[in-house]
C-alpha cells in the first residue's frame, strides 16, 4: 500500500486514519503500543502527525498488515532491525512506484 497524502507539516487522525483506509481507533491503538508513534498534540488534545510519524506508521502497516507480524513481532522487529527494514521498505515503495509508473505508460500506448 502506497501512502498518498499532500505535503504537509501535520496530517489529523482523520486524515491519517483515511490514507491508510483503516478506522482512527487503530491509528490510536497503533500509537499507544508503538513508541516510535509520537503525535503533537493541539489545546484540545487533537492529535497532528508528523510526515515521521507517517513514515513509521507506513512501516507498522507494511510490517503487520502485509508482512503478517504479530504486534509483538513487529515491535521487536522494529527495535533490532529498523534500519534495515526502513531501507528494504524505501526500495520495495520505489520499486512499486516505478512499476506503476511503467504500467501507466503502457496503458497510454
């Protein structure tokens, strides 16, 4: 799953919980067991995430939703091997951006 969101320097639950089509309860349920989650918080305690904290909650997704890990193997996986799978992660999101590229061209011919 490709993340589309706009450029911006805070995203709210809603618009968080919308790009990755799932409800804002498991956004908030993915904050509380997840601490590399850390959104701002506004008077009214609205939550405002950053575009890091958009990056991390792709990786969470792409770790529990795609890959199947387990909460816990997730978090685990996160803390021994983060940097390593935040590199496959960026390759695997480039190469999917590339092929749909290509697909796009080729529907044009």
């Amino acid at each position: 799953m490709h993340i589309d969101l706009p450029e911006k320097r805070y995203y709210s639950i809603g618009e968080v919980a919308e790009a990755f089509k799932v409800n804002a309860s498991l956004i908030r349920f993915w904050e509380k067991e997840f601490d590399v989650i850390k959104p701002k918080k506004n008077a009214k305690g609205n939550r405002k995430f950053t575009p890091q904290d958009i990056k991390n909650l792709e990786l969470i997704y792409h770790l529990v939703k795609e890959r199947g890990f387990t909460l816990e193997g997730a978090k685990t996986h996160l803390k021994e091997e983060k940097q390593k799978t935040l590199t496959n992660f960026e390759i695997i999101r480039k190469l999917e951006s590339v092929k749909a590229e290509l697909v796009n061209l080729k529907n044009q011919l």
